[in-house]
C-alpha cells in the first residue's frame, strides 16, 4: 500500500497485482532462506571431504565430529517435500555463492554456540532444532552481508527480509521429527479465504482512505498529521481497515499485529506511537 501512495499512478488494479507480486517474492525468500541452512551443511561436508582427501591427512583431521553435519533437523528438512518442489521450480541455488557460505561458515565455527554443542553429548531432534534457531537468530538475523547479497537478487528482500525472518525462525521451532519429509511449512496463503482477506483489506484502507485519515487525526491528540511518519499513518490505516472490515478478529490482535509491523518497517518509536 505504501508503493500505491508513492508511485502517484493510483490505479488499484495495477496496485493490487504489485501487491501479490510482492507476496510471492516474499514466499520465495522464505523458502531460500530455509535453504541456506542446507547450503551450510552442504558446505561444511565438503571441507571435512576435502580435508580427508589430502594425500597425508593428519590423524586429527581424518577423525572429524560429525555432528553439524548429521544435525537431525537439517536432515528432515533437507527432505522436505514442500522445499523441495521450490528447489526444482526455482532452480535457486547458494552454491554459487560459495565465498558468502565460507565467511558466514567460519564465523558460525569461531562461535561459543557452535563450540557448545560440538562439545554435547546431547543429540536429539529438540537440541538440533534449538541449536539452528541460535545460530539463525546470531548470525542470520542481522547479517549486513547477506542483505546485501539479497537485494543484488531482488529489491523486494530488502524490504522483506525482517518479517520474513520471523516466518524462517517460526518453522524452525514446529518441525516434529515423526513428520518426516511430510512436515509442513508455511503456505503462501492457508487457503483462497486467506487471499481473499488480503484483497479486500488492501482494496478498503484504499476506498475508505478519507474516513480513516479524518479518524487518524481526530485521535493522534497533540500531533499534526502532516508530521507523523507517513508509514506510521498508512500503518493505522491498515489496522483500522481490519477493525472495521473483519469484527471477527479481535481487535487487540489487529493491534498488536500492526503495532509489529511499524517496528519493523518505520521508525524506532512508531510501535508505541500507535499502540498508545
């Protein structure tokens, strides 16, 4: 909706299609995100094969830990069905940025967490899972090098990758090791009344764009509308839409929900901006 606002053309058609667009790619990202904890696995086995393929290896280096590599989690989710159909449709692959994959590698390996549970005895499906969202949270969450590297890929991740983030850690966590390569992850949409609800919510904070503001600015007491932070108003916006358009949600969930999204995507203090 911000990109409907900006880019002066106001045809809500055209808005609207840039809108699923923007979905999908934010779908893609999600998916290749989960497979760059693939991509370091797979890049750790071939430096323990490259090493053991020396024509005098040393006894330390033929006698490796395995336990990164063998990590339970990352072998369901190297099977995942759902992934991998991604995998095939998309033909995206992380081999081709295989300096990116030795930097994030060898810090994951100079890393307490990693040391940590090298050195456990621990080994289940639960303790590898919670060892990748450490990992994740560390070194993936806020990595300048990555971003980067994603929005070299597409503009669209750059502004996506934060909530996307928070989708990649979700999976993590509601992986259950009986699932198998049938474990779910997240859909694109649950289903067509999913889509349907993102349609109409974006079409209404539009069409109703009059009342909403006018309502804006009779409660933002001791604030000029002119000076809030656009996104902060295209924000409640939004959230008043939902309130207005689907009483079946309850409203302090639309709150709560909105006031995530302006951290992420205005400024610092907008959550409690319009949380108060």
């Amino acid at each position: 909706m911000f990109a409907y606002y900006q880019n002066g053309s106001k045809n809500i058609d055209s808005a609207e299609k840039e809108l699923f667009f923007s979905i999908s790619k934010a779908y893609d990202l999600y998916n290749y995100l989960l497979t760059l904890m693939i991509a370091l696995k797979n890049y750790a086995r071939k430096r323990v094969e490259t090493t053991k393929s020396k024509l005098a290896p040393t006894k330390e280096e033929q006698l490796v830990n395995m336990k990164f590599i063998e990590n339970k989690f990352i072998a369901q989710l190297e099977e995942n069905i759902q992934l991998n159909k991604f995998i095939v449709c998309q033909k995206k692959s992380w081999e081709e940025e295989e300096s990116f994959l030795k930097e994030l590698y060898n810090t994951i390996l100079a890393s307490d967490i990693y040391k940590e549970y090298m050195a456990s005895d621990e080994s289940s499906h639960d303790a590898d899972k919670l060892f990748w969202r450490k990992i994740y949270k560390q070194f993936i969450l806020k990595n300048e090098t990555l971003d980067l590297l994603l929005e070299e890929q597409s503009l669209y991740w750059n502004d996506d990758k934060e909530i996307v983030d928070t989708f990649v850690l979700k999976t993590i966590k509601r992986f259950e090791e009986k699932q198998g390569a049938k474990q779910s992850i997240l859909p694109e949409f649950k289903d067509e009344e999913d889509r349907e609800f993102a349609s109409r919510l974006f079409r209404r904070a539009i069409q109703n764009e009059d009342y909403y503001r006018h309502l804006i600015s009779e409660n933002t007491k001791n604030w000029d509308i002119e000076r809030v932070a656009f996104m902060d108003v295209i924000v409640m916006q939004c959230a008043l839409t939902e309130i207005f358009s689907f009483p079946n949600i309850p409203i302090s969930v639309s709150l709560n929900e909105y006031v995530e999204i302006a951290k992420l995507y205005s400024t610092p203090k907008s959550g409690s901006f319009i949380n108060g």
